[in-house]
C-alpha cells in the first residue's frame, strides 16, 4: 500500500484496494449509510463489486448519464434532491465513484450540501487518478463556460486502485495520459523518459504523477501562483477546444497546446529547440495529435482575456527542457 500524504488527508493507492475499501472506510466514517454518486458506464460495470467490497454499509446510489453534461446547475440541483429524498444527511458520507465528471460534481455537492459533508474519492479514469481527484478542487458547468462555480472540497481520504483502469477504452486512457506527460514535462524528466517506450503506466508511474501534483498543490493550494504551471499546454488547449465547440477531447486539445508552448518557447529562446520532436512523437503515438499540427494563429481569437492579451499580456507557461518549467507573465502573441 502506498499513502500519500496531503495536509489534511491520505491519498491510499495499491491494485485491489478494493478489497481493503470497507476497513479504510470504516476508520474515518462511523454511520453505516453510504450516498454514492457515479455514472452509468462504471455503475454497469462496478456496482456488483463495489457493492461486495462494503458489507459493512447501506448503500444508495445515485447514477448519473456518462459525460461532461451532467455537470450542469440543473444536474446539480437534481443530484441533491434526490439524495435529500433518499435520507442524506449532514454526518452521513458521499462517495464520487468515477471519472473526473463524477468526482467534480460529487465533490461540490458534498462541499455545499447542508454546508459540507463527508467526502471520500474513488478515481475510476486515469484523468481522475493523477489529476481531478488530487487538489481538492471541484466543480460544475455553466453555460458561459466550465468550471465556473465550485468549491475547494478535501476529502476525507482518496482511494485508488490503479486495477479500475483496465476497463477504460484506449482513448480515455489516452486522454488521462496526456495530462501525465504534461506533468513530466514540468517537473519530472525521469517520469517523461519512464513512460516513453509503454502503453500502459505502472504503479511507479501513478504515483509520480500524483506526486508532482500534490507537491504543487501543497505550496500553492489556491492556485495563486505555482499551481499555474499545471495549466501548461492548457491557454491553447483550451482555445482549442472552444473553437471545436468542445468535440476535441481535452487531452487531444491540450496535447496540441502543449506542442504550441514548445514552438512558442523554442522561437523566445525560453525552451531547448531539441525536445519538439521528443514530446510530439510520444503524443503521435498515443494518438493524442498527428501531423500535420494545428497553427496557434487561427486560434488566438479565443485565448482567454483576449483583450488583455494585446495590451498587457498572459501569464504563460514555457518549459525550459523536459521537466523545468516556468511561468512568465505579460507573454503576448502575434500573428
Ligand atoms: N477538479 C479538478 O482539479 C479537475 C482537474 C482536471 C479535470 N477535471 C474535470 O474532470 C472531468 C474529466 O474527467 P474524465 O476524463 O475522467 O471524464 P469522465 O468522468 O467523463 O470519464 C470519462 C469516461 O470514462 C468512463 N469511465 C470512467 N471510469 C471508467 C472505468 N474504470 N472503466 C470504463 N469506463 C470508465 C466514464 O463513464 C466516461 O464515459 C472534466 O469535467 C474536467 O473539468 C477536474
């Protein structure tokens, strides 16, 4: 078992963790009813299981429709009613079983429902297991743009069993996987060369990820200023996936972004010229971009703070070489 710590809770990770699930639950939670929220995909594929691995519990599930779209206010809304309905109360335990969808929405009714509840993560995606799961961020959707409203929510303990993942389809591994090699590249070039020659991360691999995640997470928690370089390859990225009215998926879309970063680095003198060819080969073999890559110029209109990026710039993330990073400000793009 491998226990992470974070300031106020354990991140718990080991294959077959599941089975150690209702005593490691148990230790922090001393109701016997348990409100789980997942989608429909890991519901089909999970329930019997996760069902026998807490003897110890009533268990009520709310499922929700797989996808970004459950992250909605009307979704939210609906969430809480039903587990009002169901009996939920202040002492009892939410658990966000899923992917990333799952454990934002999760993690934000239980950090507002009756002003904060019990909160545990099972990440199921690998996005979830090495990003959306650790920081304590979560969130929903509004129609003006995503992750508008949240809260920062702590769980009581993350639990990962890396084992959930082999029933995730090549292209959400993908798209998990895109955010690992982003954080490689800021932080950890013994993880970069590590994953280069697989397909499949190991345990050694998870951890490092979450790792340099949490060791951000922990000296800036509020995303006031170091926590801004995991938005590396993410300015463009988003452009991106704003311009395809999000049907790029957000690892494809960040993938490009995070090329973009290494050209505009690369023409600053900010970033070694040899890497390009390193990291876009690994992404093409994931197929995270292929050739031929997309230009920023046609994508500058939806740079966020698009005014402000002709006067006074962005602030920016550069990678100097494979796992150094840093953050510049008053960054300005031209055609
Ligand atoms: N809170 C944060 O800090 C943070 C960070 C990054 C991303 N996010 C959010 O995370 C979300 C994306 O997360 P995601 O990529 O996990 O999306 P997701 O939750 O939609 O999961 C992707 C797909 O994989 C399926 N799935 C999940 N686990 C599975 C399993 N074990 N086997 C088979 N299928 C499985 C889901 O049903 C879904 O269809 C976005 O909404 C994003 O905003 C949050």
């Amino acid at each position: 078992l491998i226990k992470l710590k974070t300031k106020n809770y354990n991140i718990l990770i080991a294959d077959n963790l599941i089975n150690n699930f209702d005593e490691l639950i148990k230790k922090s939670y001393h109701k016997d009813k348990i409100f789980i929220i997942t989608d429909q995909n890991v519901f089909n594929l999970y329930e019997k299981k996760i069902t026998k691995s807490l003897p110890s519990f009533k268990l009520y599930f709310h499922v929700l429709k797989p996808g970004e779209t459950s992250k909605s206010f009307l979704n939210y809304q609906e969430t809480i009613n039903s587990l009002i309905n169901k009996g939920i109360k202040k002492d009892h335990l939410i658990i966000g079983f899923g992917g990333g969808v799952v454990g934002d929405l999760a993690g934000f009714i239980a950090g507002t429902l009756y002003r904060g509840i019990n909160f545990i993560q099972i990440p199921t995606s690998l996005l979830a297991v090495v990003d959306s799961s650790i920081g304590s961020k979560t969130g929903i959707d509004l129609e003006l743009g995503k992750n508008l409203v949240g809260v920062y929510k702590d769980p009581k303990v993350v639990l990962i069993d890396p084992l959930f993942l082999n029933t995730l389809s090549t292209k959400e591994y993908n798209n998990g996987l895109a955010e690992v090699i982003k954080m490689a590249l800021i932080r950890d070039k013994t993880l970069f060369n590590n994953i280069k020659d697989k397909n499949k991360l190991t345990i050694d691999d998870i951890v490092r990820t979450i790792n340099i995640k949490r060791k951000i997470v922990r000296k800036d928690p509020f995303e006031k200023n170091l926590r801004m370089l995991l938005n590396f390859g993410h300015t463009f990225g988003h452009a991106i996936e704003l311009e395809s009215n999000f049907n790029v998926k957000h690892g494809v879309a960040i993938s490009y972004g995070m090329l973009i970063s290494i050209e505009e680095g690369i023409k600053r003198g900010i970033t070694k010229h040899d890497i390009y060819d390193e990291v876009k080969d690994l992404l093409i073999k994931h197929n995270l971009v292929k050739e031929p890559l997309l230009s920023k110029d046609k994508y500058l209109k939806y740079l966020k703070h698009d005014k402000k990026n002709l006067s006074s710039g962005l602030n920016f993330v550069f990678i100097k070489e494979i796992g150094k990073s840093l953050i510049k400000s008053g960054v300005i793009f031209n055609d």
